[in-house]
C-alpha cells in the first residue's frame, strides 16, 4: 500500500437490490464492474419464494451482466456471481427452503416486517408464524437476513432499528441461539452495540451513504429525496458509531451496499420511494470513509474478507487495485432499456469529486 494506490483482494457486496428489467439492465454491471459475489435481495415486485424463479432471476441476472459495459468498461462477466436469496412469508414452503439451499440455489432468506420498505408487503406479520422455518434454518446452517425494523405507528421512524432489536431480534436469537443472523443496513448505535454483544452467530451490513451522511441531508435546501431510505438516515452521533464500528477490524461488521434504485418518476414524486443508489461508486466511497478514519489498513477486512468468513465462503482470488486520483460523479445516469425504456438514475455523491478511483485494468 502507497500514498498514492494500494491492492486489495475482490471485495463482495453482501446486500444489493438489482431490480429487474430495464432498472436491472441499468444498474446491475455496476455491481458487477468491482464485486466478486453480491447477495440479491428478492423483493421483486412478485418477490422470489421458489427454487424456479431464484434460478430465473439469477439466469437474467448473468445474461445482463455478460454483454453491457459500465462506465466504459466490460463488467466481470465470466466471475460476477450474484448470491440468491428467498424471501421469507408465512406461508413459504419448507421444502422449497431447504431444496433451494441444499442445492445452492438460496445462499441466505430474508426476513422483511410486511410493508417496512420497498415490496415488502409479503413480508412477516406475526413473527411466530415462521418459527419452524427459523427452526429449520438453524439446523441446515441458512443464515437469517433481517431488515430491523419495527412498523408500528406509534413508534417514531427514527427510532424503529432500536425497538425491533428490543422487541424481536433479541428474543429470535435467544430462541434460536445457532442461527446465523445477519442485520442488515444498520443505522444506529443502539445496532453497534447489541452486535458487538452477542457472540458469532450475530453479523451486520454497514451501507456508504449511512457511514457518509446524516439525516440533515434530506433536508438540505429543502427536502432531498435521493437522501430518502428505509432504514432512514440518522442523528450524528449514530453515524459516528457508525464509522467506529466499520473501522474497527471486528469481523462481525462487513460491506453492504444496499444499493437501492429507484428512477425519477419513482422519487420525484408526492410519496417518493425510499432507497439510495450507489453502486456505480460505492467501493470508492467506503474507500475514502477509511481513509478519513485513518484505517486504510482495515478496508480489505471489512471489504473483501468478513463476509465470505461469515457466510462459510472462500475468499476471492482476484484482486482490485484502487489509485488516489479524483474523479467527479456524474449528476445522472441515463440508460435506454427494454422496449426503449428511458431509466434515469441519481446516483450516491452526484455531482461531487471522490478522492478514490479504481484502476482499470
């Protein structure tokens, strides 16, 4: 490692949303431009549940990734792998969940609360309805992913991550003390705290755009909403844990992007759709978070070696190599997709200089 570049094995993205279609098409050979492996999040619009839509949706994933370029250069199209994932219902088959996991088709399921974000509506209502599946997956060794947070109105958005911890995380994993757990996307310090907690079985995603901003960006000149995510952006003092927790070398902490698009219409808009595109960038990001820290010498951790660990997974072979050249985020991404579809994309940092470039091999 220099001032000026330094090498580290392939990172993986352990939480993305692809999307579908033209969106898919758009946004999907970003991820595959850096990443080795990515988790897929299901909550298509008819979200996956089964072994044969998983299979499918992997298959357009690859077509996709194999013939279009991203920002001018050929996506890792024979070693991109995108990491399935079923989504979890009161009513999904057993079978089909340990089928698709027995043969490598789901690598993780993931538990969302019914309507806490984006085409979650199938999601769980009464967590004991899923206590034979939590059960199954204990015994076959299939992580949980879990979106933290609490949907009850009366609980204030702001503080939903701390109260579904208090009210349901701690009592899953009491309960099913062998199940691998995953919080995903964490925003707070009360999420630091009760990972650093537990004991292995207990891991968490931590996203560019809530190690980089607080919650005063949606707000800035007006209401921001390409700064609009579930879980939302926090006070401060969150972020700052935030940082500490990402930096600090302990392995239960691991890159997630939750690189979320959405396309204008869907966030210029009275309702806007919650989620936060970065992908196009998200390696350089984390990548200058870390040096800000001081903690260069942590990244390929937190990047490239945590997660694989966690999941059970050989580490990457290749490697990426990242030069201190600036470069600026375009304001826009444009993409003429299926059918002709226009897809217009903001991404994370648009319209700012990053300090970090991947070298182009």
């Amino acid at each position: 490692m220099s001032a000026l570049s330094f090498t580290l094995r392939q990172p993986d993205d352990w939480h993305v949303h692809l999307r579908d279609g033209s969106v898919l098409a758009a946004v999907g050979p970003f991820t595959a431009r850096v990443f080795g492996r990515a988790i897929v999040m299901p909550n298509l619009k008819n979200p996956i549940t089964t072994v044969k839509a998983a299979i499918n949706y992997r298959q357009r994933i690859q077509n996709l990734c194999k013939r279009i370029k991203a920002n001018n250069t050929l996506a890792l199209e024979n070693k991109f792998r995108p990491l399935m994932t079923v989504y979890l219902t009161e009513d999904l088959n057993h079978d089909e969940l340990v089928q698709g996991y027995n043969e490598g088709i789901f690598t993780a399921a993931k538990f969302y609360p019914a309507n806490a974000t984006t085409n979650s509506a199938f999601g769980i209502r009464d967590i004991t309805a899923v206590n034979h599946l939590l059960e199954t997956m204990e015994e076959i060794g299939m992580p949980l992913l879990v979106h933290g947070e609490v949907i009850d109105p009366e609980v204030d958005i702001f503080d939903r991550e701390k109260v579904f911890i208090e009210k349901y995380l701690t009592s899953i994993h009491k309960n099913f003390q062998g199940l691998k757990i995953v919080l995903e996307h964490i925003t707070t310090i009360d999420a630091v705290n009760f990972i650093e907690s537990t004991g292995s079985q207990l891991a968490a995603t931590i996203t560019p755009h809530h190690l980089q901003l607080n919650r005063n960006a949606m707000f800035h000149g007006g209401f921001r909403s390409d700064f609009y995510c579930l879980p939302v952006l926090k006070r401060e003092q969150h972020r700052l844990a935030l940082r500490r927790a990402a930096t600090s070398g302990n392995p239960k902490f691991f890159l997630g992007t939750d690189s979320a698009p959405h396309i204008r219409r869907g966030k210029e808009t009275s309702c806007g759709c919650a989620g936060i595109f970065n992908a196009s960038h998200a390696i350089e990001s984390y990548t200058q978070i870390f040096e800000e820290e001081g903690k260069l010498n942590l990244f390929e951790g937190f990047a490239s070696i945590y997660g694989p660990r966690f999941y059970g997974l050989p580490l990457n072979k290749d490697s990426i190599t990242l030069e201190k050249k600036k470069q600026k985020v375009p304001e826009y991404i444009h993409w003429t997709g299926i059918n002709n579809e226009k897809v217009t994309i903001i991404p994370l940092h648009a319209g700012q200089n990053l300090e970090w470039k991947v070298k182009q091999e």
